[in-house]
C-alpha cells in the first residue's frame, strides 16, 4: 500500500523539486530558500549583450544565495536558444520556457527586464534595462534584509 501511495504521489508531481522550474538542458531547478533573478534577453537587444557578462559574474560570485534565470524573450527552439546563449557566453541555467503569469507579472515589453523574486516565491521588483552585478546586488539588498552583498 506505502508503495503505491509513493508512486501516485510521484506521478502527481509531488516528487518534483520545489518551484517545479525546468531548465533548457531539461534538468529541475531548485530554488527553495533562495532569491531569484529572472532575466529576459534577446538575440537582437543589444543592452542585453552588454548585460550578460554582469549577470554571469554575479551569478559566479552568489549563486548560494541567488539563483539567476536567463528566459529567451523569442521563445525560440531550445537548439536555437542554446546557439545563441553559446554565442553569448551566458553561464546561467536557461528556463525551458516563459512562466507565464507565474509572480503575476506580464512579459516585459522591454529588453534587458529582470524581475526580483524573493525567497518566498513573491515578485518584488522589476529591473528595466542593463544591470551591473552592483546595481543588481543593491537592488536585491533593497528589497530582502537578509541579502548581504
């Protein structure tokens, strides 16, 4: 009987990770307890080019507490959306697809947008244009305590 209840709860996607976020590469992405930085960018937007590498190197340096999400804004083909994330340089997970509607904010009409999520899942601000990793850090200090950058 354990068994099966086991099993239905796993089909019914209770063994999923929490956020129940895919990446591109198809693996689950965790973010429990951490902060979460949404990033749209587009091939053609060249503000995003120039934010990339900030977005990296902040990721580098507080991926314990941040986890940094790039969604590509065209929804391309995953073979294409991972060319082109190649050709940028970008080293942050890649979200399979768009979470429309998923912190009850609609797709950014502007590019670089980046929203801010907090630890408990809630949008809490949305960064228009290119960011720095310092204006990132002071963004999210701005808006959760506990960040200490």
């Amino acid at each position: 009987m354990r068994v099966a209840l086991l099993g239905v709860l796993l089909i019914a996607g209770c063994g999923k990770p929490p956020g129940g976020m895919q990446a591109l590469s198809g693996e689950p992405l965790a973010s429990e307890g951490k902060i979460l930085l949404v990033n749209y960018w587009a091939e053609w937007c060249a503000p995003c080019r120039e934010e990339i590498p900030e977005l990296n190197a902040f990721y580098r340096e507080h991926g314990e507490q941040v986890l940094v999400l790039g969604i590509n804004f065209d929804q391309l083909p995953a073979e294409q959306v991972r060319q082109q994330a190649d050709k940028f340089g970008i080293q942050f997970p890649l979200l399979a697809a768009a979470p429309q509607g998923r912190w009850g904010q609609p797709m950014p009409q502007v590019l670089p947008s980046t929203l801010i999520i907090g630890r408990d899942g809630q949008w809490r601000r949305t960064l228009v244009g290119p960011q720095t990793a310092e204006s990132i850090a002071e963004a999210i200090s701005g808006v959760d305590q506990g960040a200490n950058f």
